[in-house]
C-alpha cells in the first residue's frame, strides 16, 4: 500500500475523487481515505500546514494502515535557478531548515537523538518520480535536498540561507516532518513538490496564482506513476 500525504485539499482533492472503494476514517481531525487508485491500493490523507500535523499525520498512517511508503505530494517554492513555476522537484534528502540547536555545538539543521541533519529519502522511489514526470507532458523535474520549516519563505535573504546552508532546491512546510517519522519507523519515503513561487519577495503573489497548476502537475506526476508500476 503507499500511503500518500498533502497539506492541503488542493494537493489531495483530485486523487480522492478517483479513487474507488473508498473507506473513509477520521483520527485527531485528520480524514484518512483507503482505496484503489490507479490500479493500486493507496491511503490519502490532507495533513494540514506546517511540521506538527504533518508528523502526527505520519505516524497515524503508519499505525493505522502500515503503508510500504510514503509520497509527500504539493507545492514548494524554488530554491534554484532550475526550477521553475510548474517544474518538480523531488527529494533524495529532507532538511529541517528552522531546526537549529547550534549554540550547544551541533550542526545547524540537525536533529537530535536521530543525529542527522540530512534525512534520506528512497532512492528507488525517487528516480521511478523521476522517470514518471519525463513521461508525464515532459515537465521538468530535478533530484535534490528539500528543506522544511515552519514558515512560508517569502524573502530573499532567507531563501538564500535556506539554499547555501542546506544545499536545498526548494522549500515547503511539511516534508521533511514526513520523512523525519518514516525513518524513525523505516518506512519508505519520498517528497514531489511541484513550484507554485519562488519563495522571495514576490512569492506571495506567485503561490496565489500558480498553486493550482503546480498541484495539478504534482498529481499528474503521482498518477502516471501508480499506473506504471501496476
């Protein structure tokens, strides 16, 4: 089963409304949907934003439905010239780019009893994302760290020391929150994060405008890779 997680109903909707055989359940107000999608056995589930419901939504997974994987699916916005509004990036390590317990002597980023700063995403899983979004209307997509933190990046001081300390190709609020319960558990997972900004001053304006097609790219990407491996 993969089980497969957006913050918002715009990130989810669309594979919902696919799926047949529904079973919906509802724990700590998050709605968890089980059915067959693409061929495939999948639970959904809208998180909410930020690293708390994405954690809680996790491990909630994890206990209820012991998911094979995990697919984080949504928006970020670009940390690099490489990315554009539409492109996709995809996760071979997440980041926590607000954790920082520096001042007692460790690294910046990382996170304590795991000892890691960089968290490692499938890699398997990442190329088969990959592959699919080539097939997929050829959109764009590029491997790479994604950084999370509990704030929407929208200036370009910031951006640049997200990009230069983390070596990260783009940014969101829930990925790395994911990945962080899936190794804890050694779950499987990856983060598909289609650009909706380009998380600097005009960002707000570019998420506003985009997030529908940078989703809807997302989505594309997730189905045409649940029918490959059917």
């Amino acid at each position: 089963m993969t089980g497969i997680i957006g913050a918002m109903s715009i990130e989810i909707e669309n594979l919902n409304a696919a799926m047949e055989n529904k079973e919906i359940k509802t724990v700590s107000g998050i709605e968890f949907t089980k059915g067959t999608l693409c061929g495939q056995e999948v639970v959904t589930a809208v998180c909410g934003i930020g690293k708390v419901f994405a954690a809680m939504c996790a491990q909630t997974m994890i206990m209820l439905y012991s998911p094979d994987r995990i697919i984080n699916t949504g928006v970020a916005g670009s940390l690099s010239s490489s990315l554009g509004i539409g492109d996709i990036a995809v996760s071979d390590y997440v980041v926590q780019h607000d954790m920082d317990t520096s001042p007692l002597g460790d690294p910046v980023g990382m996170i304590s009893k795991i000892n890691l700063v960089n968290i490692p995403a499938d890699e398997s899983l990442a190329q088969k994302i990959t592959n699919s979004a080539q097939s997929v209307g050829n959109i764009k997509s590029i491997i790479g760290t994604i950084a999370s933190g509990d704030c929407f990046v929208n200036d370009a001081a910031r951006k640049k020391y997200i990009s230069s300390t983390f070596g990260a190709v783009a940014c969101e609020m829930e990925g790395a929150a994911i990945g962080h319960v899936c190794y804890v558990n050694s779950v499987p997972f990856c983060v598909i994060r289609a650009i909706s900004d380009n998380a600097d001053g005009s960002s707000h304006m570019d998420y506003a405008e985009f997030t529908k097609l940078a989703a809807e790219n997302s989505i594309s990407v997730l189905k045409n890779l649940l029918s490959s491996e059917k």
